[in-house]
C-alpha cells in the first residue's frame, strides 16, 4: 500500500473517530442520588392496572449499564426515531381527560408517551429494565414533565421528547423529583434534593 493511500485512509479512521467522540454528551457528574420509596404518579398507577406484568418486574442485574460506543449511537438513534415518530398532542386531546399514560402506537402521545416507547424499545434491544426508569421532572417553567432516565457507568443521562440530544441528567436545567425504583418496575423512589411533585399521585 501506497504511503498516499495509507494517509488517506489514516485520516478518514481519525475523522471517524472524531465523528463518535463529538456525537458524545458532555460527561455526567455522575449518578443520581435517590432517596426512599415515594408516591407512584396517578398515570403510572393506571397503566400498572392496565399493565400488570409490565409493573411486577425485579430486575435480576442491579449494575447500571456500560456506556460504550454503541451504547451511545443506540440512545441517539432511539431518541431521535421515537421523538420523529410521534406527534405531540395532550391526553385531553387524545383521551378527552388528563394523565393517561399509554404507548403511542397510533402516532400521538404526550411526554410520558415518549418515555414509555423509548423504553419499551430499549428493552427490546436488551437494556434491562433496571436501567431504563420513568423518571418525573420539572421544568424551568415549574411544569411537570416526564423524562427516560438511563444508568451508566459513566453517569445518568436523559432521553427527552423535547430535545433530541442525549443530555447528563444534571445537565438539563430540570429539578429531578422522583422515578421508578432500579429493583421493582412497579415502586418509585424520591430523588434527593428535588421537592415535592405537584401532578396527580398515589401513596
């Protein structure tokens, strides 16, 4: 092989290199700290009536996920198909009453919508349950919002409907208030140094 050609294709493997690392977020200061058992919101608690099976899972391997390369190009690649995939429409518009929680599968959902086809086609891929957690939110505007929190190695980072980067949790702007337990899908935990939800729930 020619030294040109072998330039040539040192600096495309370089460009290619660069291309993975720029597609990476900003690393994360690391895990969330969560707090005790807490409230299950009033849409998670009807889906689970919906769902049963779908709320009785204790995942077996509690270790978060290995953020690798592919791992990254998958969160990407799911965020952006789900966020494309589905219209933006409210549960009063699409139920005729609020906090429905429901898999998008005609095309329209609301937030918690978004986060429940992320991790439903997460899981499909392998992630475990443990490391794919509805996780509820505040806006800077003090709105309530969900979110898909996923566990890594490397930190906490967030799928959004809202924004198709994959963002460190603490580099959101939102105020993180509670999400579903790592060891029993159908628990929540509180997220310390969040405050209390103001949307609907169960103790």
């Amino acid at each position: 092989m020619n030294s040109s050609i072998m330039a040539r294709r040192l600096r495309v493997c370089v460009a290619a290199g660069l291309a993975i690392t720029g597609s990476w977020p900003a690393l994360a200061a690391g895990a969330m700290a969560t707090g005790g058992l807490t409230s299950q919101p009033i849409g998670h608690y009807d889906f689970c009536k919906l769902y049963p099976g779908e709320c009785s899972i204790r995942p077996a391997d509690l270790a978060p996920a290995i953020l690798t390369d592919g791992l990254m190009r998958k969160l990407v690649n799911v965020t952006a198909r789900v966020n494309a995939a589905v219209k933006p429409m409210s549960d009063m518009d699409i139920y005729g009453k609020d906090e429905v929680w429901a898999y998008p599968d005609k095309g329209v959902g609301d937030c918690e919508d978004y986060v429940l086809e992320k991790r439903r086609q997460l899981a499909r891929m392998g992630m475990s349950l443990a490391d794919v957690l509805i996780t509820v939110v505040r806006k800077p505007d003090g709105e309530g919002h969900a979110v898909l929190t996923v566990r890594t190695d490397r930190g906490d980072y967030v799928l959004d409907n809202l924004n198709d980067k994959v963002k460190p949790w603490d580099q959101t702007g939102y105020r993180f208030l509670k999400r579903q337990a790592i060891d029993n899908t159908g628990r929540w935990v509180s997220i310390r140094g969040g405050q209390q939800v103001l949307v609907g729930s169960v103790e």
